[in-house]
C-alpha cells in the first residue's frame, strides 16, 4: 500500500481514535496529528461533569499518554492550526506557514460553541465551555463567583449547572424553550431533568430569552430577560449549542451542508479525503439512512475507526448504534439510537420516581431508548437495535422481566422474532401506564 | 510497581508494569493493549472495558457497585463470576501478578 503519509486534522476523541485505529489495521506509512490546542489530547465529557465538580484533576483526563503516540510513530503537533487546503497539490498549509503534504487526509475538526449575540455577550466573565483551557477558566470563575446564571438548557448547560450547583454555588438557567432539551429528548425525560434541578436548588426559567448582559467595566453584572425581569450575576455561561468546524473543507471545495458530507465509508467528496465524529454528516442507518451529524463520544470513536478501517482498503459501512450519555448530580441519563420526534412510546419503570426508561417505536420498530438512572435497560436497548430485534411492548412494561437475562437466556423468541420486524401491539400493553401516541 | 498479565484473545499475553490507581481499563488503554476499548473513559457508561479477573488476588478486588453489576449485565461477551469492568478496578500493591483476561468481544 503505497498511500503516503496520513495527516489527520483535529487532535480529540476522532483524530485520535482515527490515527491509533489506523496503526492497529497496518497502516505502516507517517501518521501526523495536528491539533490547536496546547494541550495533549483529552477527554472532553468530564470537562462538565467531574472536572468542573472537582472530582478530578488535569491528570485524569489524558486520552492517551504522550508516550503512546511516540511509541505507535504517532506524531503529534499541538498548537498547530491548518490554513488551507491543497488538494490538488496533497497538502496542508498551516497558519504558521508550513507545508504538510499527505497521500491521505482526515478531518475530525469537531464543532465550537455556537456564540451569544446579544449586547454586554462579550463581556469577560461571558464564558463558554468547549476546551480543556475553557474548562480551567470556567473552574476558576465559579470558585469566586456566587451567583452563576447558564444560558442554555441542553446537555452542557444542565450539566454544568448541576457541576455547580453540587459545588454549593447559586446557579440559575435560562432556557428559551418551554421545556428543557426540547429537541433532543421526550417530554418525560425532560420533565424529570427539570424536577431533579429545581430539587437540587437550580432555579430554571423556562420560555424567556435573554436580551441583554448588563456590565460595567467590561464585567457582567447582570441579564435582563425577555420577560422584563432581572437576575443579578457574577458570572455567565453560555451553552446555546455548537456549529461544525467545515470551513476548512467548504473552502477546500469539499461538498458541506451544516458538516462535512461523506458517505457510509466516511469518504467526502474527495476520494483522498475522510471525515469524522461531530464535523461529519453522514448517512446514518439508525436514521433511516438520512444525513446527520451526531455530537458524541460514540460516533467520534466508531466512526474514525471506520474511516480508519477505509484507509487500509477494509471498508466496512458504519453502522453502529448511536448511544449517549449525561451525568447530571447523581442521575446517568442514556440514550440508545435516536429519539424521533413523533411515534409511539413505551415507559418501563415509574415515572414519579425519576429512574425510568422511554421505548420509542417509529412504524412498529424499535428505534431508541432513554433510560434514567436504568443502565440495564439501556444496554438492552443497544442490544436489541445492534441485532435488529423485534421487541413487544407488554415485556417492556413488566418490570419484573429481567430483559438483559431474557435476552440473553436465549428467549429472544419470547421478546419476539429476530428475523422478521413483527410490529408491536400497543393495544396489549396495560393502558394505564405507558402507551401515548405522539 | 504492580505487574498485571492481561490475556488477549488470541492466546497471546502482555505483562505490564502499573502504577499504583490507575485503573485496570487505564492500564490497557494507556499501553495499547487491544481488546479493551474504555469508550466512555471510564465513567461507568458503557460496558467495553469487560473483563475476566483470575487467580488469588480476585478476592481481594473491591465490590461490584450496583452500577457496574448492571453494566456487566449488559457487556457483550459472556458475563461470569469473574467478570468485572477493568475501570472499576484500581492497580494496588495486593494486586502484585494479577492476571485478567481479556473476553473476546466489547461491542
């Protein structure tokens, strides 16, 4: 295989994943890593959770030690950002000028926070969380501040909100919505996300924007919402969502549309070059095969080992579950495939009690899976989605049923057949509970 | 510091030399050893660290958590009374010549 050096673009969970993958497939040529940053590459979800809680320090939060990449002929440039670039000469450009030529090329360039626009956003005590060094600056401005307001209510925002909130600060969130994560989970786990914060002392204000950061001496000392009231801060954070990193590619010439586009194999529109993890939109099985562009740890791992898999002329689709996974105060949230925004739901479990999982059906099948605080449920429901299993909603709200030890008893039979998608029948699971038609 | 023996699939053995708390997930990625994928970085999440824990010294391991044993439930490969997730255990001096084995599948 006579390829050329890979240079990968983005030093995080893809990149990395994209070039150790690719070492352990035989790719014998360079392998370079060129990453922004200053840090070595590191693992992001802790950055709102753990590391913000100070349950762990810098040292624990090293994807791969340093001597790994050298001991692999990984070569690993940080605090390198590239230019441009040129295809047709097969090389990188980078802002400090160098030239890096490639035979093969792979962006896994991530996403950056999308910004607040409104006046006093630019304030200094403003601040958002994407990186290691954002984190350090973030950790260090709660320790002194005591009233924090988030804008935001999604993943990052409720994460840090309860990051904060568990380290004794007074932590108000600011969602636009009516409820929190609208787009991304069902009514019930959303519900229960918003029981469990205002439980924990987080104050949410639901359905009000912000329309102004208040500062004075470049510091922000208040936000003023839509609704006419005022929350007095020492501190604000932004976590109002992410746009992906395809400048690079779209000035390249590659085709983007809100991402990278690539196909099954994570090849781009240039057969030298591949995309992964959060910068890629990609077909997705688990999306009845539609384009999308998923933020996980899950994708951004599967999916360069993918491309990696492609590189060395092993192309395999990519077709892993989709899964997730928030920690949020003492409750894990997961998610297996992807919550559609309409079909029938299944609940196993109580729904007052806040430990729960939501069953989405779409069209008869099983298509994803929320589980609070019910690991068992969510490992099931990658299971069941990874081999294609059939499954009846009346098992699933039998909590007596042990699914895992069903499944794995061999009584896939019992759940249903694995062949054929024999549609569910809602009208024999217990109506009283669970069955509600979106 | 404490030598661990991790077992590959293939037959095949590497013996590594640890520090004391790092976790035996940590262990493996940190060293390339293939079979452990430690996706979720060792939050308790996913299941593809799994692994089988032999010998004396399994008895000196901390509990299984309620968290892990549901986790386990679910891992990929055969789950047995040895089974354990490798981020859940961490490298101590007891532990001196352990040997764990890695299961033949994570996802």
């Amino acid at each position: 295989m006579n390829t050329g050096p890979l240079v990968i673009i983005g030093a995080s969970c893809a990149g990395v994943n994209m070039a150790i993958a690719a070492r352990e497939l035989g790719f014998e040529q360079r392998i370079l890593l060129l990453g922004e940053e200053a840090d070595l590459p590191y693992h992001r979800p802790p950055l709102s959770k753990a590391y913000l809680a100070g349950k762990v320090s810098e040292g624990g939060l090293a994807l791969r030690p340093a001597a790994l990449f050298s001991s692999l002929g990984i070569e690993l440039l940080t605090e390198t950002r590239v230019a441009a670039i040129d295809r047709s000469g097969k090389a990188v450009r980078t802002l400090a000028g160098e030239q890096i030529p490639y035979g093969r090329l792979a962006l896994t360039t991530g996403c950056r926070p999308r910004t607040l626009s409104c006046p006093g956003a630019t304030s200094e005590n403003v601040l958002m969380l994407r990186t290691l060094a954002d984190a350090r600056r973030l950790r260090a401005a709660a320790a002194t501040s005591a009233e924090i307001v988030i804008v935001g209510g999604g993943f990052i925002g409720l994460e840090v909100a309860a990051s904060l909130a568990m380290s004794g600060a007074s932590v108000t969130v600011v969602e636009v919505e009516q409820q929190l994560l609208a787009h991304s989970i069902s009514r019930y786990a959303s519900d229960a996300l918003m029981h469990l914060h205002r439980a924990r002392g987080v104050n949410l204000r639901l359905g009000v924007k912000v329309t102004e950061i208040e500062s004075a001496s470049d510091r922000a000392r208040a936000v003023r919402l839509s609704d006419g009231s005022v929350l007095p801060c020492d501190l604000v954070i932004a976590g109002i969502g992410s746009i992906p990193n395809d400048e690079l590619a779209s000035a390249a010439g590659l085709l983007c549309r809100d991402g990278v586009m690539v196909d099954q194999f994570g090849n781009t529109s240039d057969p030298a070059i591949s995309a992964s993890g959060d910068c890629a939109r990609h077909p997705n099985p688990f999306a009845g095969g539609r384009h999308i562009r998923l933020e996980s740890v899950q994708n951004a791992t599967d999916q360069a080992r993918s491309a990696a898999a492609s590189l060395v002329g092993k192309p395999e689709p990519y077709a892993k579950v989709p899964w997730f996974w928030s920690d949020q105060f003492d409750l894990k949230l997961q998610i297996a495939g992807l919550v559609p925004t309409s079909g029938t739901k299944v609940i196993r479990g109580e729904l007052d009690s806040g430990r729960f999982s939501v069953f989405h059906f779409s069209a008869g099948r099983l298509v994803g899976v929320e589980s609070l605080g019910r690991p068992t449920d969510h490992l099931f429901a990658r299971r069941c989605l990874a081999q294609n299993l059939a499954i009846a909603p009346e098992i699933l709200t039998d909590t007596s049923v042990d699914l895992l030890q069903a499944a794995s008893a061999g009584r896939a039979a019992a759940l249903a057949g694995t062949e054929n998608h024999k549609p569910p029948k809602p009208e024999l699971a217990p109506a009283r509970t669970s069955l509600d038609q979106a | 510091m404490p030598k661990v023996t991790y077992v590959l699939s293939d037959g095949s053995s590497r013996v590594l030399d640890l520090p004391v708390g790092v976790s035996l997930m940590e262990g493996a990625i940190n060293n390339a050893v293939p079979g452990i994928l430690g996706d979720c970085g060792g939050s308790c999440a996913c299941a593809t660290c799994h692994l089988y824990i032999e010998g004396a010294q399994a008895g000196s391991l901390p509990p299984v958590s309620e968290l892990e044993d549901d986790l386990l439930k679910g891992a990929a490969a055969e789950r047995r009374p040895t089974s354990r997730l490798g981020c859940q255990v961490l490298v101590a001096p007891d532990l001196d010549g352990l040997t764990v084995i890695i299961p033949e599948r994570q996802t």
